[in-house]
C-alpha cells in the first residue's frame, strides 16, 4: 500500500455536511437622525443614512453624476438640499458642458 493510500484509508467521511443556516436579522432598532443643518457638508456615510442607502453606493451614484453632490476635494460631500431633493428622488442629472 502506498503512502497516498494509506492517507486516503484514513480519511473518514465527515459525519454531516457543513450547511450554512441562515438565521432571521434582527430588526435594528429605529434611531431617530437629528434634522438636517443648512450650513454643513455630509460625507458619504452621514448622507447615507438620511438617504436610507450606503456610503458606497452614494460615492459611486455621485460619481456617475445620478444625483446632485459637491466635490470638496477628493471627497464628495452632500447638503441637506442635496439631500432632501435625493430623498425626494427628483434628482435629474446636472448640466453639463455642451461639447466642442
């Protein structure tokens, strides 16, 4: 008997598959947001959360120029008119240059 199979004589059949169990979420608990202050820029995160979406997809939404946001930087960042018209969701695409 080789050494390859003496390994495969000791291996034994695993006595139960490994199953994933999906367990129910727990509902998160319902904080509520302070309102919204004219004279601040939000990042990504903090917008999110009024906006009931991710910090990531709000970075890439803005990026792709679907909804209204200031670059400050390299950052972008939202305010709370910004916000409320997203939340609204008449958020039209900006003007852009015409092309020459």
């Amino acid at each position: 008997m080789s050494n390859v199979d003496q390994l495969r004589a000791k291996r034994r059949p695993r006595a139960h598959p490994r199953v994933h169990i999906r367990r129910p979420t727990r509902p998160r608990k319902a904080t509520a947001l302070p309102p919204l202050r004219e004279d601040l820029l939000y990042d990504a995160e903090a917008a999110g959360r009024y906006v009931g979406r991710t910090a990531q997809w709000m970075k890439r939404a803005a990026r792709a120029g679907r909804i209204p946001a200031v670059r400050d930087g390299r950052f972008w960042k939202w305010n709370a008119p910004q916000i409320r018209q997203i939340v609204a969701g008449d958020c039209s695409p900006p003007d852009r240059r015409p092309k020459r």
